[in-house]
C-alpha cells in the first residue's frame, strides 16, 4: 500500500454536510445560532465580555511583514489591496469577530483588476444562519460551504477557494468550530429562568395573589367561555397592580388578594451572580465582575487580566494565522508571486506596564543597540506621539553631530589634565632636592653606590666558584 495514501477518516459527526458534533441539539446549526445571538444580545455579561474583547482587538494595529525587508513588492500589492477596497480593515476584524459566539465566520473573497494587477475589492461576510450544509470531501476535508437565504431560497455552492474561514476551535476539522460561549450556555439558562422566576414573584408579592369566590348559583362549566367560571379565570389573570389597576365585581362574586408577606427562602442575588461570574470564567474575563461586591485586590486584577489579554492576543493570532495562510497565498498566485516569507501581523494586545517596562529597559540598557524600530515600538507602548523611522534616524544624526565635538573637547580636556598631573608628580619627586647641581651630585652617587655593590657581589661569587673542588 502507498506510504503517501490517506487511510482513516477525522471521525467527525455529520450527515450530508450538517454538523451534529454537539450533544446538545439545541445548540446544533441553525438551533445553536438562534441560541448564541440570543446569549449576546440579551445578557449583559455576555454583552460585557464580548465588547471587552472586541474593542481590545480593535486596538490592535495589523501590518504585512515581508522576511525580505520593507522593499518587497509583494508587499505593495497587499497594502494597495486595503487602499482600495470597499471596506475598512477594521471593518472585516469587526466582522471576523462574530466567530467568538457563532464559533465561526466566513467571508468571500472578491477580486479586482488593477492595471495588470489583480487585487482584493472586498471580503464579503457571509452570515452563520445562511449557511444550508457544508461541502466535505470523503475524508472530512472542507471543500466549500452551500448557503440559502430568504431572499435567495436556491442552495448556492461557494467553492473553498473563494472563501476565509475564522474558526476558535477545529477540534475533528469541525468547519464550524466552537463558540467561547458553549460552556456558558448552561449557567446563562439557569439565570434567565431564575430571573424570570423572581420577577414573577416579585409581582406577586407587591400585588397579591388574586381570589375570586363564586356565589352557589354561579356557573362552573370550564368548556364554555360566558360561563361564570371561564370569566372568573380570565379576570383572575389579567389582574395587575397599576396605573389601571380595578376590578369591576358582579353581584355575590367574592375577589381579595392573598400576600406571601414578601418572604423568601433563597436569595436570588446570589444565585444570579453566581452563575454570571461562570460565563465570566469561561472565557477568562471574570476580572469584570471585580469591585461590584467590594472585594478583590488590585494584584488579583492584575493577574486576572494578564490571563485575559493571552486569550485576547491568542484570538489575534487566529485571524492573523488564518488571513496568513488561506488569503494571501492566493492572492500573490494570481499575480505570479510566491507567497513565502508574507504574513499578515498584529502588534501585542492589551496595557504595558510603563514602571515595570521602564525597570527591565533600565537593567538591560548596557547591553542592547537601541534600533529606530525599537524607539517606534516604545513609542506605542507608551502612547506616545508617532514618528516616521526617517524623522527618527534624522533626530539622532543631529544629535550625533552635536554631542561629537563635545566628546572631542572632553578628550582634549582629560589629556590636558592628565599631563598636568604628571608634571606634578614629577615636581613633587624632585621636590627633596634644592636646585639642580645637588640633585646631578645624588644621582652620582647612588650610581657609584650601585656599581660598587655589583662589583663587590661578582668578586665574592668568583672567590666561592674557585673554593668548589672538582670531581
């Protein structure tokens, strides 16, 4: 058999091109996104989360980077391709960002001619609830999606080629991955129902339980709707305390309202928030919920939202890896490029901490040669104002050409003052002798005082070499 011939399957669970990977049915296809979006534009903590992160991404700045420098023509092409498209790069992030709770986003790819280019006119999103069944060869490889519409009910094939595909999670090749809301759909049920129950008895409490009697004549058939108990039931019901709030009474019809007091045997408060700070977890943004009870110290934040910017920069890495490798390739192949050494890039995500940047900048300072792309990278760390790498390089010429001359008379001024130590010093040396003539006469001597002393030490060992006998 083949080496190269592909043998199992990825096993992922799905018939005729509809996914049924969850075990929940609710939250399968068209059902799951019926959920989703009622999860993120119902509740406010999914609300909070969602924008938390959105708006952390959108602060992000994207850039092509090129291995070959900044001269690659291929990069021309792609920055032209956003100039001239029909929406705004952050546009389509905006866009690709509703992969979060869908679980997935998909865009067509639209091109345009350029001259004898051939660049980008628009990623068109294509919405998750248009999505009929997806196309999946025999292995569960993706090979296209078919989507249908209201406004166009025919099943229409979009070919994998013309398409992006965003996904948080490809767990089995699932092409439509996961929403970071899934484990947040079980304490987002039990809340909703839970605030719906206190509501209920919320009013019930203000307003009484209504209780109408009927006189012994009354009519008691419940199948027919003018009898005495049929407008009984529906008067109890439409009972409520407001601005029109009355009760028009028949003759022998007895109506009060029995009150709970007010009393509860569970505090739903603390039910709520639990299950509201567990959508939090889920995603890691349970830092959100600090200083709403009061407690939680600024080193907790700190950690916790350390955490959160991870998964923040780790979903700037998905549509970084993904536009990298499924966009760009194709692009620069219709142009006859290669599209090796592109990549579409962000900068990090979140707040740096200046202090502790400003600590670690200072022990590392010896040793670093300081680049004008590191100064432009501090400046946005910063929040400091932009400047082009040209001004920058300009800046330190004309500081370079200053501070020369003041190191050259600095030189000029420590050799000056080196030279006069050492007449100093040799002034101090000969400061024994009292003029020149008596310091020539002590150099004499000790000259003299030196060759006597060798000359006496050569005889001495001659006379003990002639005493030595020889064998």
């Amino acid at each position: 058999m083949p080496q190269n011939k592909e043998i199992g399957i990825v096993g992922l669970d799905e018939w005729s091109g509809q996914i049924r990977e969850d075990f929940l049915r609710e939250l399968q296809g068209k059902e799951g996104f019926k959920r989703y979006n009622e999860m993120r534009l119902n509740s406010p903590i999914i609300g909070a989360l969602l924008v938390a992160i959105k708006q952390s991404i959108l602060s992000i700045d994207w850039n092509y980077e090129s291995e070959e420098g900044e001269e690659d023509p291929r990069l021309e092409i792609l920055n032209d391709s956003w100039d001239t498209m029909s929406h705004s790069q952050k546009d389509h992030i905006e866009e690709a960002l509703t992969f979060l709770p869908f679980g997935h986003s998909i865009f067509e790819i639209v091109y345009q001619r350029d001259g004898s280019r051939i660049l980008w006119r628009k990623f068109a999103p294509r919405g998750q609830d248009t999505v009929w069944k997806w196309d999946l060869d025999e292995k569960g490889g993706m090979e296209g999606v078919v989507q249908q519409t209201v406004r166009n009910p025919t099943p229409t094939p979009i070919p994998i080629e013309k398409l992006i595909v965003y996904r948080v999670n490809i767990e089995k090749n699932n092409p439509e991955g996961r929403s970071i809301l899934r484990q947040s759909w079980i304490p987002y049920y039990y809340a909703k129902n839970i605030q719906q129950i206190e509501a209920i008895g919320i009013e019930r409490d203000l307003a009484g339980l209504p209780v109408i009697g009927l006189p012994e004549n009354a009519t008691t058939d419940e199948t027919d709707t003018n009898s005495d108990y049929s407008k009984a039931s529906k008067l109890v019901r439409n009972i409520r305390n407001d601005e029109q709030a009355g009760v028009v009474r028949p003759f022998g019809w007895e109506v009060q309202l029995l009150s709970t007091g007010g009393s509860r045997q569970f505090n739903t408060d603390e039910i709520v928030k639990r299950y509201e700070s567990r959508m939090l977890m889920s995603a890691l943004a349970q830092f959100l919920m600090l200083g709403q009870e009061q407690v939680g110290s600024l080193a907790l934040s700190r950690d916790q939202t350390d955490f959160f910017t991870m998964a923040v920069n780790a979903t700037a890495d998905i549509i970084s890896e993904t536009h990298t490798k499924f966009a760009i390739p194709r692009l620069m192949r219709l142009n006859g490029y290669d599209a090796e050494g592109l990549r579409f890039d962000h900068s990090p995500a979140g707040d740096v901490d200046i202090k502790s940047l400003g600590e670690f900048l200072t022990a590392i300072s010896p040793f670093i040669t300081w680049t004008t792309e590191d100064e432009i990278w501090l400046r946005g760390a910063a929040k400091l104002p932009e400047r082009a790498p040209e001004e920058i390089d300009e800046v330190k010429e004309q500081k370079r050409s200053m501070i020369t001359p003041m190191l050259e008379g600095l030189r000029k001024k420590k050799e000056e003052q080196e030279g006069e130590e050492e007449e100093k010093m040799g002034a101090e040396y000969y400061a024994g002798a009292p003029d020149d003539v008596e310091r020539r006469r002590f150099e004499r001597r000790w000259e003299q005082t030196i060759k006597s002393y060798f000359a006496d030490l050569k005889k001495r060992v001659i006379k003990g070499a002639k005493g030595i006998k020889r064998v």
